[in-house]
C-alpha cells in the first residue's frame, strides 16, 4: 500500500520548494532562451511544462503565481521576438503549403 502516491508538501516547506524551483527556472529560462546557438537549446513547450510541473507539484502563494505568468510571458514575448526576427521565413512556409 502507497501512502504518499499524490500528496504534495504542504505549507511553509511547499512555499521553499516552489520558491527554489521558480528562482532555478527563471536563471535557466533567461540563459537557454536566449544563447547564442541560433535559437532557444529546448522549445518553448519543455519551459512550459516544467512550469506546469511547478504548479503541480507544490501550492503556489499568490506571488509565486505571479511569478508563474511573468515566466510564461517571457517565453510568449521570446516567441514573438522571434517571429519579428525571422518575418521572411514565415511566406515561404505558407506558400509550400
């Protein structure tokens, strides 16, 4: 019998967790998204599903969710920066399809 199958930290230690892995991913996000490989190392949907995994994983207090839309804007904005940067690739995918 498994007792601790879905149960999450509660209280004062799930706040530290959740605090921990938001200041990790708000370092790791800003420095993989924007390296200077050509592009972002991992997509988009790997930072949003750790992000979601966050959420999950712990009970966020309100600040900790505003954290939580700050991240997921950054990576919208990075995704529209993107596609400001590149505007004559996007034609030519509409037109091959």
């Amino acid at each position: 019998m498994d007792l601790i199958s879905d149960t999450k930290p509660q209280g004062a230690f799930s706040a530290l967790l959740g605090d921990q892995d938001l200041t990790h991913l708000k370092f790791v996000l800003r420095r993989f998204m924007s390296c200077d490989f050509g592009g972002p190392l991992l997509p988009a949907s790997y930072w949003r599903e750790r992000i979601a995994a966050i959420m999950r994983q712990a009970h966020l207090s309100p600040t900790q969710i505003q954290t939580v839309h700050r991240l997921y804007l950054y990576i919208d904005g990075f995704k529209r920066q993107k596609a400001r940067a590149t505007p004559e690739e996007t034609p030519a995918v509409a037109a091959d399809q």
